[in-house]
C-alpha cells in the first residue's frame, strides 16, 4: 500500500492543474518535416537537422535555407535518419560541428565543416527500427556527450561492452576521456533528451516503455536499470529517476536549461514540461502549449533568452518556434 501511495504522489506531482504563462510564440520556420535538433551559431543563425529528408538546415532573420543533405544518412522512416547536431564551442575559430545519424547498419557520430563529407568518429552504435537515441550535446567540460538507445534489444542497456542505451562521453575524435570506455551511464532505454544546469548537474530525459517515462539526474558510472526497472523501482544498484510520467503524458525528446527550470518536449503527450529544479531536486512539473502544436520533438534554449521548440507530426506541417518564458 505504501508503494501504491507513493506511486500515485509521483504521477499526481506530474500532472499540473493549470498551465503556466509564457510569452506570446513567435514563428521562427514553418513548412518543415520532423525536424529534429536545433544548435545556434555564433552568428545568431541556427543550423536544425531534418529526420527523414537528412539535410542540414540554417535559419536567420527568417530565412530557411538548405546548408548540406548528408546522404550517408539512410532514414528508414520511423525513427532512424539524421537525428542529433552539436555546435562545436570552438566555432568560431575551427568551423566544425558533430551529428548523429543512422546508416544501412549502425548509428554513428561524426566531425562536419560544413558543405564538406561527414568524418566519423564513433561507429557501431546498435540500429534499430526504434529506440536510437541520437542527441548529441557539448558539455560544461568541453567534452562531447551522446545518448543511446538499446535499439529495441533491452539487453543491451547492461551490457557494458555495448554503445546500446547508454550516455556517451567523448573528446573531440570520439576517443574516451578517461579511462579506455565511452560508455558514461548505462541502464537507458531511448534517451533523447540531455542538458546541464547552473550547477553543472546533468539531466537526462527519456521514453519508458509502456508505464513510466523518466527524468534522470546522471553521474558517471551509474546504472538506471533498463530493462530491470522502468520508472523508480527502488532496487539496490540502480539510480531511480528524479520525476516520472505515464507514457501518455510525455514520451520525452529534447531537454534544454534556463533560469531554473528544465524543459522537456513530449512526443505522444503533446506538450512542453517545465520543471523547476534546484540543487539537484525538481518541484512540481508544469506543462506549457498542451496539444498546441502536437508533437514535441527539439528543445533549444537560444542566446537572447527565448527558447526554441520544434513540432514533429510529418508531411510538411512541422515548425519552429519561440518563446520566452
């Protein structure tokens, strides 16, 4: 019974009675198909990535351009194709940035000048028709971190050996930092969603099967126990998410940091989670443009204080937008 009760106090904190106020949207590029991540240039423009199409786009002052189809990307049309981007922090001077696709039989990352053949740095990440992770961040450290599905074999979340549902760490060849494994934390079913906050806590945001969705608090070397656990379990050895979610209401993507508060989009829950967090702890979710725009796919928070969101229900009807909070 007292599991039960606890059980219901998560979903009932997870489940806001009103949505919070936010700036009015502000239509950033429409007439897009799933697109999928979002990273600003130092210019101010910003390069997103499309899933399916596998190009490269740029957005400035309202003008949508194709920079690059990267056609070693083979989309399959469910979840695999071009998926992350990173902007390498050193823009500026080396022009580079790192993305996560889907080939013909694995996923892998690589280093990109743009306009120029993608470079491979870490191949062999497992490739499924879903559950492929694929986002790709620059951490406080300088080092560049990706997330993993287990590419619909459970399995591989435990096995070390595996680059299958796990939180990578990389430098900028996709050597390990330390130590001889890539492998940062293990136990993730589809992560999707990863960002820091002002105290350089990590934060991971992924699906769950069929009951519970997790908002994850990561530290290197720990284990969150798919396909052992989905949601908190409480079983020695595994880290037990810092929120939960009936799948229904979230199906998290993307996850970006601003002013004290996490955000998360929701796929299948059709809305944007905001979440208060200090020194580690959340308070209580709230939920912003429920079914506004459908499904949530990218979470981007940009210099000038807005941040960016991006729709992905296909056929031509997606877009980015923006707003502040």
């Amino acid at each position: 019974m007292t599991a039960l009760l606890a059980a219901v106090a998560v979903a009932l904190s997870a489940t806001p009675a009103t949505a919070s106020a936010a700036s009015p949207e502000r239509e950033i590029a429409t007439g897009l198909t799933h697109p999928w991540a979002i990273g600003f240039l130092p210019d101010g423009s910003a390069l997103f990535t499309e899933r399916d199409s596998a190009r490269i786009m740029s957005v400035r002052g309202g003008v949508v351009r194709e920079v690059q189809k990267i056609t070693e990307a083979k989309p399959n049309g469910v979840q695999s194709g071009l998926l992350g981007i990173a902007v390498s922090p050193k823009y500026a001077v080396d022009r580079t940035v790192f993305i996560y696709y889907s080939t013909e039989t694995d996923n892998r990352i690589a280093r990109l000048k743009l306009g120029q053949p993608p470079q491979p740095i870490v191949t062999g990440i497992p490739l499924g028709q879903r559950r492929v992770g694929g986002r790709l961040a620059f951490g406080p450290d300088g080092h560049l971190y990706a997330t993993t599905g287990d590419a619909m074999r459970p399995e591989l979340a435990q096995d070390p050996n595996s680059l299958g549902g796990k939180v990578l760490r990389m430098d900028r060849n996709g050597k390990p930092v330390r130590g001889k494994s890539l492998v940062y934390s293990l136990g993730h079913r589809d992560p999707q969603g990863i960002t820091w906050d002002s105290g350089k806590r990590l934060y991971v945001s992924e699906s769950g099967e069929s009951t519970w969705d997790e908002l994850n608090l990561v530290e290197q070397g720990r284990n969150h126990g798919w396909p052992i656990c989905e949601g908190k379990c409480g079983k020695p050895g595994f880290v037990d998410p810092i929120v939960q979610w009936h799948t229904e209401e979230a199906t998290p993507s993307d996850l970006g940091y601003a002013r004290g508060h996490l955000y998360m989009a929701a796929n299948l829950g059709k809305r944007l989670w905001k979440i208060p967090v200090r020194d580690g702890k959340p308070g209580t979710p709230e939920a912003l443009f429920v079914g506004t725009y459908g499904k949530l796919r990218a979470v981007e928070p940009a210099r000038d204080g807005s941040i960016w969101i991006s729709s992905t229900n296909g056929a031509g009807t997606d877009k980015i937008v923006s707003f502040t909070p």
